[in-house]
C-alpha cells in the first residue's frame, strides 16, 4: 500500500502546481497583525464568511490548525499584463481555487480528513449569508490564509518556497491540513 506522500506527489503532475512542500501545522506563522491589515485594507472584512471576523478569532484558527498535524503547502501560477490591476489578477483566482479543491479530493479521497486554505476571501455566491445567515455552501468554501491570520511571506519562506516569481506572475497559495 502507498503512502499519502507517494499518493500525493504521483497526482501532481497532472496539476498546474509550481512548487510545494510537506510541513507541520506546528510551522505555521500566526499573527494578529495580518488581522488588523485584514481590517484596515480588505474590503472584503465582514462581508463573509470566508474573512475576519466571520472565520473567528486568530486564536479560533490556531484553534482549529492544530486539529490537522500534517501540512501541504503549494503554488500555482498566472501571468497578467499588469499585476497592479487587481480585476484582471484577481480574474486569476479562479483557476487556483479549482487546483486547491482537486488537492482536496486527493488527501480526502485517501481518507484524510482536511482543512483547506487558498488565497483570497470566497466567491462563490453572489453576496454572502454573512452575518445574516450560516454559510449556503460550507463544504465548498475556502477560507483565505490571511483571514486565518497566517504571514504567507514567513511560511513561504519555512516550506522554501518562492513568495514572487517575477513581475507579472501572479503566485498564488494554498494550505491543505489534514489528518491521516
């Protein structure tokens, strides 16, 4: 029988994944100041529940991290005409958010039992439920690394991987956490 790594790592090169690396949920670099430029720069703070403070507190998320020993981190890739026009990077999203769920399946297909993170608050309705209402589509949804009040930079740099990749590639990260 494989191993979930061996699992893994054979399903890869069918994904558009540029870089990964296999951590400890023990690595990762929390912080309430992502938090407070979640608050003071996202317009998406306390429009979903995808964001703070629909996620809960950073400590909640530290909370729950820790229920997941195993970490996957992991890269995708776009290239835009210009990285400062947010509407044509963010367009780019998209594509990502589907490799995180195809990695998703994979460790849940194997039996894990996963929490996954991708790179920018939910869109996948037209207006959120928050705060009125609980989340039409938990199951789907993937909270932001920030929103968890996770520094990329700092845990890029723990799984050695590249926070840029030059200019006007747009790299985009996700986390699965899981349990075997």
């Amino acid at each position: 029988m494989k191993n979930l790594r061996t699992v893994v790592e054979e399903k890869l090169p069918e994904l558009p994944v540029v870089q990964y690396a296999w951590l400890g949920e023990e690595e990762i670099p929390f912080s309430e100041r992502v938090r407070e430029i979640c608050r003071n720069e996202c317009p998406r703070y306390g429009t979903s529940w995808s964001c703070p403070p629909g996620v809960g507190t950073v400590r909640e998320c530290m909370e729950r991290c820790a229920g997941f020993p195993g970490m996957f981190v992991f890269t995708t890739i776009a290239e835009v005409t210009d990285a400062a026009d947010m509407e044509e990077t963010l367009a780019t999203r998209g594509a990502h958010e589907a490799v995180t769920k195809e990695i998703r399946e994979i460790f849940e297909g194997e039996g894990c039992r996963t929490l996954a993170l991708s790179a920018d608050s939910c869109a996948i309705c037209d207006r959120c439920a928050y705060p009125d209402a609980p989340c039409r589509h938990p199951e789907r949804m993937l909270p932001c690394l920030e929103s968890y009040g996770i520094i990329v930079p700092e845990l890029a740099q723990k799984a050695g991987i590249e926070f840029m990749n030059g200019a006007n590639i747009v790299t985009w990260f996700g986390v699965i956490l899981f349990t075997e």
